[in-house]
C-alpha cells in the first residue's frame, strides 16, 4: 500500500521524501511506501478547508450526523482490513486491534447522534417580550496532529465530534500511523464527505506541522503525543489566539493496598503495562505497593510474567507484539538497559526469534526510589518499576509525585481508601480496582498538570471544544 494526501476532494501523491514501511513484527518485510509532503501541500489543504466551511457548517447537523454513520457502517464492514494494515504498521497485536477498529466505529455512531441532539439553551431575560437562547455553533477549520499507536481510535476520536459539531479539518497523522490514515480517509470520502471537509496531509511536523500551526489561519488545534511537543503546540496557538488542546504524557501509577484481592490486581497490572507493548499513555508504568502486600504480589507478578505470549502483531495469541519502530525500539532499549542495573522482578520470553522484529520483553523492576528516572520519566515502553509505601498514607503520596496527572488506579477492598484516594490523586482519571489503561468512549478522557491543557476529549466534553457558544435575543414585542 502507499500513502497519499487527499485534500478538496482529491486524492494525489505528493512529491517529497518517499519511506519504506518496514513490518515491525518482522523487519525484513516491507509492508507500504509513504510519500512525504512540501509545506505547499498543508498550504493547500488549508485553502480547501476552508473554501468548504460555508457549505459543511450551513449543512442540517442530522444530514452530517448520516455521512458518519455511512462511515461507522463502511469500517464495521472493513474491520479486518484496517485491523490488519494497522497491526502490521506499528505492531499492535491483531486481537487489540480489532477491538480498537470497533470503538471506532461506536465512537462514529455516537457522535453521529449528536446530528439531532439540542445544541442550545433557553435563557430567561430580564426585558419583557425578549426570547433568549444560546447556540453551539463550529469553530471553523480545525487542525488534528494524531499519534501512532492508536492509529484508528485517536484520529476518530477527533475526526468524529469535529465533523458533527460543522468544522473542517485537516489531519496530519504521525508517519509510523500513515498507511492507517490514509485507509480511515479513504472510508470517510466513501461515505460522502463533501470535498474539503476532511483534508489528509501525510508529513514531517517539521515539514508540514510546523507550516500547519505556524501560518495557516486555524480557528481550533487538537494535539495527541509527546509533553515536549505538545507544550510547542500550545505556545504556537496562543500566540495566534488559536483554541488549542494538548493531550501528552503519563506515568501512571497502579497502587497495591494491603488488603488488594491479587486474583483482580495481577491481570489487571499486566494488562495496564504491557498490552500495546505499554505504548498508551495511560499504561501502567508504576506499581506503588503497600509493604505488606510487597511480596505476595512480587510473586504472583514473577509467575504471571514469564507466561505472557510475546509474538507477531497477526498472531492472535499474542498478548504483546513488537514496539512501533526503529527510532522506539532504541528509546525503549535505552530504559531497558537502565532497568537491567537494578533489582530484576519479572521478565519475559519472546515465543518468536526477538531479533526479527522490534522486540521488547515485558519486564518488572525494584529496587529503585521514588526520584529514580524509571519512577518519573515515561518510558512508553513494557517496562514496570515497583516502589514499596510503609502505608497507605505514603502510597497515595508517592502516586501524587510526578509532573503528569493522567490516569491512577488502587487495589484495595476497603471502601474508605477507595474514596480518599479517588478524592486525593492529582490525575484526570481515577480508577478502583480496574486498569489504569482504559476509558470508555463515553466518558470524557484527559489529564491534570503535565499530562493535558486541562481540556477532556470523547463524551460529550469533545463537543464543548469543537464548537463555541452563541448567545443570541430577539425582542419581539
């Protein structure tokens, strides 16, 4: 497959630096061909944006609402299509894919009822014979940079309420995710699109982002990937009055009570670190755990390890496949090497030869304090530190110390811990007893402090971003 722009309704090859798309799960295989674009190219786009708003905001929102469910029913029909493309581009195992497709197609389908929801308020007036009343009307042209390891849900998560609410877009995904994006496009033009809404720029940021941010005239910009980046973002676009929203980092954290049912607690971790490879910003990368609780949980954590299937993304046995690419694989090894200086608790085996792909076992650490570079800095690999509290008092305070506040969960069967620490915890989400990788497409998603610009994605908060309040009144007496 090879990538392209498509951008006013049509689809071209762009003229810059070509890659060759290298299977992570086996690297001597070549999988797609992706063309880079010029900044002349996110210029065009921009124009064809914004030619396209009058039409795409002035159009009946249940009208728009049908063009997104046409799209939940063409990719619910392409499940193992996209499913498949997307695991071979950057490794995810096929089986967390495919449910990953799926909650695209639920998050299409949500906001595609949103085409004939209220968008407004009657208000009383203090006049006589004065009907006041607000509106949610779109931004404009929207900018969405998406990451690469949820290749199908984060852009939809975007894509969705951005096109219900009357904006047009233009998507720049990350390279590692362009095969994908360039497939999810392809569904959306299928399924009506007018030309220009939706317009795909397949590039660098240095390139085309910076261009994108920097000179083309956005009313909103919706960010997902690293905290440095991010916080770029932001100063560009409130240097420019540009509504902006900057979804980055986590280093969340699992805390262990005493009193943690370990049969909920072991699968519940495991998954949290190491589904994805732990590439989710939401992947568990810090087991805080109550002394008394230490080595039960040590143990069963050592057993469970050893067991997990490491293997090709298209194995559907595979609990967790290769890291994305090169350029991760090197950043994730780094850490590795790091962990390997310390106490090693629980450590994988690859099912595959491990030097066919970019392979990384799943590995558990000790040993290491609460300032240790593995404890604060994201990893965004399979790597867990453990970090033992004399109490609860002092877990719910170690939980609390990091620069990012996305997600945190506790294990505990005390209701009263529960509470405090669901009060207490400085993240946007707060869990009892589940994964702290996970939200559902209903409820908001997004963090505090470092983690986000204190906006919320998904749910009905993706709406308040993507639209601004009119308040209009008509005196009619």
């Amino acid at each position: 497959m090879e990538s392209r722009n498509y951008i006013g309704g049509e689809w071209y090859t762009p003229r810059g630096d070509v890659i060759h798309v290298k299977n992570p799960s086996n690297t001597s295989e070549e999988i797609g061909v992706l063309h880079l674009s010029e900044a002349s190219d996110m210029q065009q786009a921009g124009e064809a944006a914004q030619k396209a708003l009058a039409s795409w905001a002035s159009m009946n929102s249940g009208k728009r609402g049908q063009i997104l469910y046409q799209a939940a029913d063409l990719l619910a029909s392409k499940l193992d299509e996209v499913a498949t493309l997307s695991s071979l581009e950057m490794g995810k195992p096929i089986s967390e894919m495919k449910g990953e497709v799926m909650r695209g197609v639920h998050l299409l389908r949500y906001y595609a009822a949103e085409g004939v929801r209220a968008v407004g308020d009657v208000i009383p007036a203090g006049a006589d014979n004065v009907l006041q009343y607000t509106k949610r009307v779109p931004l404009g042209v929207v900018g969405l940079i998406t990451p690469w390891n949820f290749p199908v849900a984060i852009p939809i998560w975007k894509l969705a309420p951005a096109l219900i609410c009357g904006n047009t877009v233009i998507w720049k995904p990350a390279e590692a995710a362009s095969l994908s994006a360039t497939k999810i496009t392809a569904i959306l033009a299928e399924a009506g699109l007018p030309a220009g809404v939706l317009n795909l720029v397949i590039g660098t940021g240095s390139k085309v982002g910076s261009r994108m941010l920097e000179e083309l005239p956005l009313d909103g910009v919706s960010f997902t990937g690293s905290t440095k980046t991010g916080l770029q973002v932001a100063a560009t676009c409130a240097r420019r009055n540009i509504k902006y929203q900057t979804e980055m980092g986590g280093k969340n954290a699992a805390v262990v009570l005493r009193d943690a049912d370990l049969s909920t607690t072991v699968p519940a971790i495991l998954s949290g670190a190491f589904r994805s490879a732990g590439q989710k910003c939401t992947a568990t990368s810090r087991i805080i755990v109550e002394q008394a609780a230490y080595e039960p949980l040590v143990d069963e954590l050592r057993k469970e390890v050893a067991k997990l299937y490491v293997g090709n993304a298209l194995d559907p046995s595979s609990y967790l496949g290769p890291v994305a690419s090169a350029g991760q694989y090197e950043t994730v090894r780094s850490y590795v090497r790091l962990a390997e200086q310390t106490e090693v608790l629980a450590q994988g085996q690859a099912q595959v030869d491990p030097s066919t792909g970019y392979y990384v076992m799943p590995l558990v650490v000790g040993g290491v304090g609460p300032d240790h570079k593995l404890v604060q800095e994201e990893i965004f690999g399979p790597v867990a530190a453990v970090v033992r509290a004399t109490d609860a008092e002092e877990a719910f305070a170690l939980c609390n110390q990091t620069m990012y506040g996305l997600s945190a969960s506790v294990f505990t069967q005390n209701l009263s811990r529960a509470l405090r620490f669901l009060d207490e915890t400085q993240a946007g989400m707060v869990r009892v007893n589940l994964e702290t990788a996970g939200v559902e497409y209903q409820a908001p998603f997004g963090g505090m402090k470092l983690s986000s610009s204190h906006t919320r994605e998904q749910g009905q908060a993706a709406l308040s971003f993507y639209s601004q309040v009119k308040t209009c009144a008509v005196y009619y007496g």
